[in-house]
C-alpha cells in the first residue's frame, strides 16, 4: 500500500527553465536498512504504469516488517510529493507530524497514518548529490529547479506497522 501511495502522481513531470539536466549516476539502492538485509518487492501494475512515467529509479524493498520506497531522481519533478498527501488521498487519518532525528543524527519528516482501526508510522526525507537533505518536498523541488541543490537525488520514505487503534 505504501508504494501505491508513494508512486501516485499529484501532476505531470515538470523542470524549470534554467534547471540545469541532471545524468543519472548509477547509485544502488538500499542493501539494508537499520541493520537488516532489504528484499525487492515486485510494483504492482498501477505502480509500475506510474515508474514508466517517472524521472528516475523506483525500488519498493522490505525488511521484513518495514517497507522501504527508495526513488533516485533525475530532475525536478512535481511527481515527487509529500506521502502524507498521498495518504490523504487513500482515506488515512495523518497524525503526529513533525520532524525527528534518527539514531544517526538525521533528520526526517514523520507522522501516523490510521484508517480502518490499523495505524503505520510513516517517515521521509531526500538528499542531494552533495548530502544534503529535505524533509519537505516542495522546498526540494525549489531549490532542485532554481539549481541550489544538484541531484541525482534520492528519496526514502519507511512505513512501519503500528498496530491496530487502542
């Protein structure tokens, strides 16, 4: 469900003028993550239509428990949202948004989605070719197309299973 979300379009591919084209560097996605070994999980068919259309790389892994959405990005693009508003869309109730700071000192934008008594913590963040990261999409795509940060860019969204509602 997670890909889904992550992989629907909000709008078209865009690049402003003047945003310099960006060549995708082969850079491999996660191995593991929080010390456990990823698998590939296979895009479903409406996910894999919105690859097709997508600027870059999508890769849709699992720890086991979490699920890891690992994009590389080529160019700026509107295509890359923020997942509380593809939630949003799907019917969750978004709760607990802020920014929080992981056991590596980087920080992500998190919250709780909850529909249908089950409840997924749900944190993202993309960084540039330089390491430098956002926790906000939009804030992303402006400093990618006004050229003040270079990609390839990759982006990390996690859903962890919470549960079921008290």
């Amino acid at each position: 469900m997670l890909a889904a979300c992550a992989l629907l379009p909000v709008a078209l591919p865009t690049r402003a003028t003047g945003a310099p084209a960006t060549r995708m560097a082969p850079v491999e996605p996660p191995r593991e993550w929080q010390g456990r070994p990823l698998r590939p999980l296979a895009l479903g068919a409406v996910e894999a239509r919105f690859a097709a259309q997508f600027p870059g790389r999508i890769e849709r892994l699992t720890d086991g428990r979490d699920v890891v959405v690992w994009r590389q990005v080529a160019t700026p693009t509107r295509m890359l949202h923020p997942a509380a508003d593809c939630y949003r869309g799907l019917g969750y109730r978004i709760a607990d948004a802020r920014l929080e700071r992981d056991a590596d000192g980087a920080l992500w934008r998190c919250f709780v989605a909850t529909r249908d008594g089950r409840r997924v913590r749900v944190c993202e963040r993309i960084v540039d070719a330089a390491g430098d990261a956002f926790t906000d999409a939009s804030a992303w795509f402006w400093a990618a197309s006004l050229g003040r940060s270079a990609g390839p860019w990759q982006a990390v969204t996690i859903a962890t299973p919470l549960g079921s509602e008290p």
